[in-house]
C-alpha cells in the first residue's frame, strides 16, 4: 500500500538540522547548508519532522498536493 503523505519543505526553510535528527527513515538531509530536501522514496509523511521544525516550514500533506 502506498503512502498517502508526504513531508514537503517550504522555501523559508533555514537549514538547523532539526528535521534531520528527528526523522527515523533517515528521508531528510540538509544540503550545503542551505536547505532541507526530503527523499520522498523514504518518507513516509509522518510528521515527525514537522513538529521538530522550528521555523514552523515543514507540512505532511497529501502527496502531490503541494507544489514541486
């Protein structure tokens, strides 16, 4: 059965790590320093990342619902 959800990052994203450090499949990784980028073949739209997201910026939504 697929994962209806998914964790999308939006642009404000400001690269502290959190995510990275609270998702269990390892489906996160921060990129140069810059932003967080989710692997969406890991996720599996828990939400975990979203709580742990202090600017507020990460949001598990249905798959294909938010902009690429």
């Amino acid at each position: 059965m697929a994962t209806k959800k998914a964790a999308y990052v939006g642009k404000d994203c400001v690269a502290c790590g959190n995510c990275v450090k609270y998702c269990r499949l390892s489906a996160i990784t921060v990129h140069k320093g810059l932003y967080a980028a989710v692997d969406y073949s890991k996720c599996v739209g828990c939400g975990k990342c979203a709580e742990a997201c202090p600017a507020g910026v990460i949001k598990c939504e249905e798959r294909g619902s938010m902009p690429a």
